[in-house]
C-alpha cells in the first residue's frame, strides 16, 4: 500500500525568477551547426540571469529542437539516416555545457526535442525532453508520448512499449515523471503533447506544479490569431491541472525549405488559473521573465471550489482508454521508422477503428473503406510529387 504523506512542509519556497528562451534555430546537419545554436542559447541564458538580478533566476526552458532543428515533409524532409547523423547521447558534451551554465547560476534547465540516440535501442532516435539540475547533471529524461505520425520521425515510447518498459519501467511516474525539488515540482512535456489533456494530466497526477513545456510549433498550425491554437490549449492544460505551464518555441530559423517565421515565437507563461502572465507575440528572439510564487500555488490547490482535481470522477470515462486507439509496438526492435511516410502507416488503422465504431461519420456518399483508403491515396500522391519521401 502506498505510503501516505504526513510530514509538515515547514521551509516555504521563496518566488524566484523564470526564463524562457525563444531562439534564431539553425536546422543542423551536423556537429559544427548544433555547437553553433547551443551558443546562442547559452548566450542568451547569461543575458537573462544578468538582467534579471534583483529576483534571481533559477528556471530556463528552452525550445524544441533547440540544439539539431527538425525537418518536416516537402522538399527539405530528412529520413532516418540524416536525423541520425545529427542524434546525440543525453550524457554527452552538449548537456555537459549547459550543465556548466546550471551550476554556474545555481539553475534548473529545462529543453526539450533533443534527436537522441541510446544505446538500448541504436536503430532510431527518441525525441527527449530534459531537466538539469545545478548539480550541472541531467536529473530528468523524458521521451516525448504524443509523437504526430505525420511530422515526427522520432520513436515515441509508445512506438516500442513492450520493450520500452522492460528497460524504462511502465508505470505513470516512469513514463511521465516529476522532479521534487527546493523551487517546485518540475515536469515537461514536448510541443504535440500538449494538444490532448493525456500528457499533463498524467504530470498532473503525478503532482507537477511547473510544466517547462519545449515547443518547435509552426504558423501553419495556428501559432498566431485568429486561430491561437497554441495558447487557447495550454491555457486549458495549465487551468486543468492548477500548475504553471511555461512554453518556449523557437524564434526565426535558418533552413532553406523554410521561411524565417517558420516557427512564429509566441512563447509564454501561463499561471496555475490558467491566465496568461506574459507573451512574445512575435517570431524573433526573445527572453521572457516571469515571478513563479510555488506557495501561491499551494494555496491556491488547497481551495475545493472550481478544484480540477478533487472533483474529477474517474469512473465513467474509463471505456475511452480500455482499448488501444492508435496501436502500441508498431516499431519494435530492427523495424525503426524510416520516414514520415513510414510513420503514418499505421493511421490507416486507426481511421478504420474509428470509422468502424461510429465515432467518426464519413462525408455523404462515402463509405468506412473509402475513407481508410483515402489515406493511403494520399501518401501515395504525395509521394509521386516528391512531398514525401519514400522509405
């Protein structure tokens, strides 16, 4: 039985200082150009830890992608041999630097859509998500869950599960962890996760109270209004689970398949009520600062009206999660996926499930196998134009 909690928290946690850094990105292809974004970064942490004196940082989140950039489909689409060219281990030189920089300012710093490559599983990389500590060490690794099948080439845990959990452990507090420590418990999730409640949920649950939430998220997917996809999710995502949610995306990019604005900023912090503290509305580079008050936060939880979480009734919702809707294990050992055509393969299944039961309806005149069939046609159109790249 798990052991209750009865000790008094006597020490508060003194309001400290948050940055969230919104970077130029160079899409890398190599070791030079992931050198060149790390330096920019950490040039732009010491500008913040030096502005920003009088309440002393001691949190950076920094952006997806922030160190090798990403590639999506067009032109430009890189398969699994280039991305693996530029994949790192999470305990090498790059970390090393920037757990330099944590020891150095007494910080925790978080980043995420880091390319890895492990040594348990060396035919594919995992797009993980990180926290160090200023020890100077990595205190937190995360593997990005919601990998979007159609412009993420990275293996998701889920991807490889079986396995995954014989190495990794499958438990909540393994797939989704927590970091307790003296400025808060920290948790991450990566750009896609948080479009669906699952991920900061299960952080919630785990009792996350800061989301360093590192995102690569496009104009094209609604950055900016009128459509602010973007903030109007993370707002509900920070409200649902009463934490802070702070997300960094990138600035302007350098990449020759995309435009500058590719990732048009808007990086933010949205406060445990869910109310949007403070904004970069803007796609260049950016420091944003912002007071994390952990006590206020506790206060705040300790209410039962409008509690997210006291009142939440499990029971009646536990049909949607009994069966698999996108399949687990579809990329097990020596079957990595090698392109974002690869990837969506399995999606023909998971429209047909979704079809079948009657949750989706096709548009008049079709039927279910038209539409599991129509995904195909389409991959296979692309293809043809040279939109997608084929395995």
């Amino acid at each position: 039985m798990e052991e209750k909690r009865t000790q008094k928290n006597d020490k508060p946690i003194e309001k400290y200082t948050a940055l969230i850094i919104q970077p130029h990105v160079i899409v890398a292809e190599g070791r030079k150009t992931i050198q060149k974004n790390l330096q920019r970064v950490i040039n732009m942490i010491d500008f913040g830890a030096g502005y920003f004196w009088e309440l002393p940082a001691r949190l950076v989140v920094l952006p997806e992608y922030f160190l090798q950039g990403v590639t999506t489909p067009g032109k430009g689409e890189h398969g699994l041999e280039d991305f693996m060219k530029k994949a790192i281990m999470i305990d090498g030189e790059e970390m090393a630097q920037l757990g330099e920089v944590a020891r150095k300012y007494h910080l925790y710093i978080a980043g995420g859509g880091v390319i890895e490559k492990i040594p348990e599983f060396p035919d594919r990389w995992f797009n993980t998500a990180f926290i160090i500590g200023p020890s100077g060490k990595v205190e937190l690794r995360y593997h990005k869950w919601h990998i979007p099948a159609s412009i993420g080439l990275g293996t998701s845990p889920h991807d490889i599960f079986d396995e995954y959990k014989e190495i990794f452990g499958g438990d909540i507090k393994d797939l989704f962890p927590v970091l307790d420590t003296e400025i808060g418990k920290l948790g991450t999730m990566t750009c896609h996760d948080g479009c669906t409640p699952e991920v900061s949920r299960a952080l919630g649950y785990n009792g996350c109270e800061v989301i360093c939430h590192p995102v690569a998220l496009q104009e094209v997917e609604g950055v900016s209004e009128p459509w602010d996809f973007w903030y109007f999710t993370r707002r509900t995502r920070a409200h649902d689970n009463m934490c802070y949610l702070l997300g960094s995306n990138w600035g302007t990019t350098d990449y020759d398949y995309y435009p500058r604005a590719f990732c048009s900023g808007n990086s933010f912090a949205i406060d445990y009520t869910g109310m949007m503290m403070r904004q970069a509305p803007y796609p260049e580079e950016q420091v944003l600062a912002v007071t994390i008050d952990i006590e206020s936060l506790r206060a705040h939880r300790s209410h039962c009206n409008h509690n997210t979480w006291v009142d939440v009734r499990t029971e009646g919702f536990r049909q949607i999660y009994d069966k698999p809707i996108y399949p687990p294990n579809q990329f097990p050992s020596g079957r990595p996926p090698r392109s974002l055509a690869d990837k969506m393969q399995p999606v023909r299944d998971v429209f047909k499930d979704i079809y079948g039961r009657g949750q989706f309806t096709p548009p008049a005149g079709k039927t279910i196998n038209d539409m599991v069939e129509s995904h195909e046609k389409r991959i296979q159109y692309a293809q043809s134009l040279g939109t997608l790249k084929k395995s």
